[in-house]
C-alpha cells in the first residue's frame, strides 16, 4: 500500500500540483496579456491608418509633380516660373504657395509684394530656398538611389565630397555653388537629432511594469524616442540629383510642409508648392472617420499634430483625460513630423473588467480541475483500498472455505469409518453418528450451494422461478427441518407465524436458502446464552410488505459493521482468529436474492444483546426476473 501511494503521489499529485502553481501565477498575468493582445490589434489599426495617410501624401506628391508637369507642357519653363504661384493655386487647390527657384540659388517666385502668403513665405524659407543658410529639416526625396548613383559616377573630385553617416548619403550635387567641407559637415541627415515624441502610449508605460528599474528607464527612453528625426542642410544639399520629393520644417513652430520637382528637361529651375496644412486635414478627415465597424464601440482614432492636439479623430464627442496618453499610437512620418495616428479606449475600465472576468473564470477552471483532481485521486484511493481490501478478503475467504470443508469432512470421513468397521454396536451411537454425518454433509452442501450461487450471480447468470408460494408454510418446513440441529446443539428454537397462510410471488427454493443463511449465522454467532427465535408478521404501513425477524442473544453487530457486513467476504468476527466457522458470502447472497424479490434485509441490534435480522418482502407485487 505505502509503495502504490508513492507512486500515485508522484505520478498524479506532484504533478498537478505544479500545474496549479503554474496556472495560478498566470492569474496575475492576464491583464497584462489582454492588454497586450489589444494593444496589437489596435496597434494594427494604427499603423494601417497611418499607411493610408502616408498614401495619400505620396498621391499628393504624385499629383503636384503631373500638376507642374502639364503646366511645363502649355508654357515654357520662363513663362511659368514669372506665374507658378497663381496657377498652381487655381488648378491644385491644395497649395498654399506655389515658389520657383534656380540653380542659381535665385528665388523666381512668388514674389513678396503678391499678397501677405507670399510675404510671409518669403520671410519663412527665401534664405533656406536660395542657400543662404541651413536649416532643420524633415526629408523624404524620390528616387534618392539612383541620384546618388548619378552623384558617384559623375561628380567632379570636389563634386564627391559627401558626408556618410549611419546608413545615409548625401551629395552636395551641382545645383548653385559647392559649399565648402564646413557647410557639409553641418548636414544633419548625418547630425541626427533625437527628439521627443509629444505622447506616450498607455500600453507601452504599463509593460514596465514587468521588468527592472533599470530597464524601465531604458525602455522608457526607448519608447519615448522619436523615430522621425531633423537634418540640418541648405536646400541644395538635399536634393542633390533627385527628381522630386517633400520636406519639411518648423518655422516659429508651424509646420511648413514643401513639395519640389525637377522637370526632366530643365534641371536649372525647381519647382515646389508649400500645401495648405488645413486643406490636407480636411482631406485626411474622411480616412480617419472610416473606423472599422467592430471597432466603432471599442476604440477612437485621433490624428494628432506635432503639438499633440487632435486635428481629426473618428468620435467626434469622445474626449480623453489627455490627449497625450493613448492606448497605442504610431507616428506618421517625415512627411508630418511629430504627427501620430493615435488610439484611445472609449472604456478604459472595459479593459480591466474584461481582465478581471477572465481571471475568475480561470480561477474558477483552475479550482474546479483541482477539485476534480481532489475527487478523483480520492475516489482512485478509496477504490485501490477496496480493491486491497477485497483481495485480503479473498485470501480469508480461501482460507475460511478451506477450513469449513476440512472440519465437515474429517467427521463425515472419522464416523463413516467408524461405521463401516463394525467398531460401534451400540444402536444409540449408530444413530447419533448417522446424525453427525447428515448434518455435516447438510453443512457442506449450504457451503457448495453458497459458492456456486455467489458465482453465478456475479456472472448474471443467477435465475429465480417466481411462483404463488405460502410463505407461511415455507418458512415453518424449513424452520422445522434445522430444528434438529438447532436443538441437538443446545438451542432453545421458537417460531411465531400466523394462523393462516399468505401467498406471493417467489423463489421457494431462494427464500429457503436465505432463511437457513440466517438461522446458520444466529447459530454461529450465539454466545453463552442460545436462544433464537424467528417470526413473521403482515404489515401495512407505508405498503403492504411481509417482515421476517430472526432473533438471536449471540454476540451482536457493532453499529458501523450493520451495513459491512453484507458486502462480499466481509466478516465482522474473523472465523479463524475467533474460531467462528463461515465463508462471508451467505448475507451477500441473502441481501443478493432479497432485493431480486423487490425486498430488502437489515441488521438491528435487539434489546437486551443478540441481533435481529429483518427481511422484508412486498406483498402482493409479482417481482421479475433480473
């Protein structure tokens, strides 16, 4: 037994007990899991937001530059650089100012006295235009490879003095005068600035929570760290050979966003259009409203200038307690420096709650399994100690049956012998042995019939024969056929039966059998004073049923044992250390054949010592074959 609950520990408790362990730590994970699988999926949301602003920006780009190109193609480059800025208004609504500027470093257009835009353009970016100083800068030209391939292969030795920083190039190219190694060496795209982004994202902070306070700090700055980063350059060092592209800047902390382009067949002039901030947000409006649906009720969709102010969002109503502390938030881009696609919970305490509900519910799992660990384990050793148990009592049974067949037979053997030689003349103890004979062989045949009908019944191949039968007459034939045996031995044997006889439907030999289990066991079980009694009675209440009573003043049942002891093999006096001869089978089959005839049989204790067992049979009911 000890080495069967070792391995059970080991191989079923231990384990499930670590699994517990494990499973509750991840309790206090689930929020931060939740929030992470979130956090993904609305960061999907932003990035794809901030794709599609990136997109338009580039249609934009790419229709500034047909735009510029189909005037090219009505006039000459002369004639449309004197008027670019009122055309390019006219036809591209989206410019707030259209400029020319010459390889020269001369600025064309517009000219300062056009209207107060002009004017203030000029003062804004006329010195940065015509490479009289340089300035920080945000860049994102077009085809920048080949340009600088064409800058490698075709620069003079002055020509190539590029600066390489990280994974940048830049060639001062041949647009206006090279500058000296000084100027470009302050070219910032290889002089990075590392800027602050203006909002720090919800999720992000609530991750650092994991780690140390080291990396904490670390992280954090990490987090805070802007991706999109300034270059300090003249206007002709950015664009060196390039065709076309967008920059742009903070002139008094107003974002000037500027497209340029070089005509195919006329590098010495570019052209380039300042676009109307307020134009593009209206056109980015309609992008930022097209949440997806199942995120409507969930999540709002800001867009956010460089000063972290809402410039669209999807919820019109929706306001936060700052809008610098979103859920997840993405920047835009070089293009709109410092601008971010950001996204807010409409029910931040959603979260938590979704949270708290799914560790209940886990718990509740975790503690419902262990509870069916518990009850299993409890049921598996409860049946493993039955299962020992039975098989102990097999082992007695084997022993008892043995010693009940060895003592019948050697007095059956010893007086048959006796007998047969002629040794005993005397006719009284003729008879007497002739007695002992009948009833040892009477004692081994209930002993046989006990195993057999035991076996066939945990077969199922246990059949009755259900007829009208007298119990009345029944039980006093068989109570007068042991009343020889009971009295030889001592016994004072009394009946108390009715005058008058009561059928029912049974197995006249089965019922038999379990009356003479009963007297067999008043009988073995008696202790100094031996006396047994048997009646029967009708009874009405709550049925009608017939109650059969074997009393005896033998040594009683303890309490606990009252139910045991109908369980196979079981024996609440053991016959060999007691010396009380059985097999433990004849109560078992006496419950066995009782409840097939739709009764029972119970044990009480009767006043004054003894037992009394208590067999009870419907009256009246017709009971079938199992």
């Amino acid at each position: 037994m000890k080495k069967v609950a070792l391995v059970f520990v080991v191989a079923v408790i231990a384990p499930s007990l670590v699994l517990a362990w494990l499973a509750v730590r991840s309790l206090s994970d689930q929020q931060f899991l939740l929030e992470r699988q979130r956090s993904l999926l609305y960061q999907g949301v932003a990035d794809s937001l901030a794709k599609s602003v990136l997109d338009v920006l580039n249609e934009n780009q790419r229709q500034f530059s047909d735009k510029t190109a189909d005037l090219l193609r009505r006039r000459s480059a002369q004639q449309l650089s004197q008027t670019f800025d009122a055309q390019l208004r006219t036809e591209w609504p989206l410019a707030q100012v259209g400029f020319v500027v010459n390889v020269a470093g001369q600025l064309i257009c517009p000219s300062p006295q056009d209207r107060p835009e002009a004017r203030t353009f000029c003062i804004d970016n006329s010195r940065f235009l015509m490479n009289a100083e340089a300035a920080e800068v945000y860049w994102n030209p077009k085809n920048l490879n080949q340009s600088l391939a064409a800058n490698n292969n075709q620069q003079t030795p002055v020509q190539k003095s590029v600066l390489k920083e990280d994974s940048g190039q830049v060639s001062q190219g041949n647009f206006g005068n090279a500058g000296n190694p000084a100027e470009d060496k302050r070219m910032a795209y290889g002089n990075k600035y590392n800027n602050s982004r203006n909002v720090i994202p919800q999720q992000q902070a609530s991750s650092f929570q994991q780690r140390n306070y080291q990396q904490q700090e670390d992280i954090q700055q990490q987090q805070q760290a802007s991706k999109v980063s300034a270059a300090e350059a003249e206007f002709r060092q950015l664009i060196g050979e390039a065709s076309e592209g967008t920059l742009a800047r903070f002139v008094d902390n107003k974002l000037n966003i500027l497209f340029w382009y070089r005509p195919p067949g006329n590098a010495t002039v570019i052209f380039g259009a300042q676009l109307a901030v307020s134009a593009l947000i209206d056109e980015l409006k309609p992008l930022i409203e097209q949440v997806e649906p199942a995120f409507r009720d969930e999540i709002c969709v800001a867009l956010l200038d460089d000063a972290a102010r809402p410039v669209a969002r999807s919820q019109a109503t929706f306001h936060p307690a700052s809008w610098k502390r979103p859920f997840v938030a993405t920047e835009i881009g070089e293009t709109l420096p410092h601008w971010e696609l950001a996204v807010y919970l409409l029910n931040p305490k959603k979260l938590s709650q979704s949270a708290n509900t799914l560790r209940m519910t886990l718990g509740l799992l975790i503690v419902i399994l262990l509870l069916a660990i518990a009850i299993g384990s409890w049921l598996i050793v409860t049946d493993l100690n039955r299962q020992l148990t039975l098989a102990r009592q097999k082992t007695d049974f084997v022993s008892n049956v043995s010693h009940e067949l060895k003592t019948p037979l050697t007095s059956i053997r010893m007086f048959s012998e006796l007998l047969a030689e002629g040794r005993v003349t005397d006719s009284a103890k003729q008879r007497s042995y002739l007695g002992i004979i009948s009833a040892e062989t009477a004692r081994l045949t209930r002993l046989i019939n006990n195993v057999l009908d035991f076996a066939r019944m945990e077969r199922g191949e246990k059949k009755y024969s259900f007829q009208d039968c007298d119990v009345v007459q029944l039980v006093r034939e068989t109570c007068e056929t042991f009343r020889p045996h009971l009295e030889t031995n001592g016994f004072k044997f009394e009946t108390h039966l009715p005058e008058i006889g009561l059928n029912i439907q049974c197995d006249r030999d089965a019922l038999a059998q379990v009356l003479v289990n009963l007297l067999s066991n008043a009988e073995k079980y008696s202790g100094e004073r031996k006396d047994i009694a048997v009646e029967l009675t009708e009874q009405s209440t709550p049925l009608p049923f017939l109650e059969l009573k074997v009393l005896d003043r033998g040594l009683g049942v303890p309490e606990h044992c009252r139910e045991k002891i109908f369980e196979q093999f079981y024996r609440a006096h053991d016959s060999l250390a007691s010396g009380i001869q059985g097999s433990g089978l004849g109560l078992t089959l006496a419950r066995q054949i009782a409840r097939a005839h739709g009764g029972e049989i119970t044990c009480e204790q009767r006043p004054d010592g003894g037992s009394i067992f208590i067999l009870r049979l419907p009256f009246k009911l017709k009971p079938s074959n199992p």
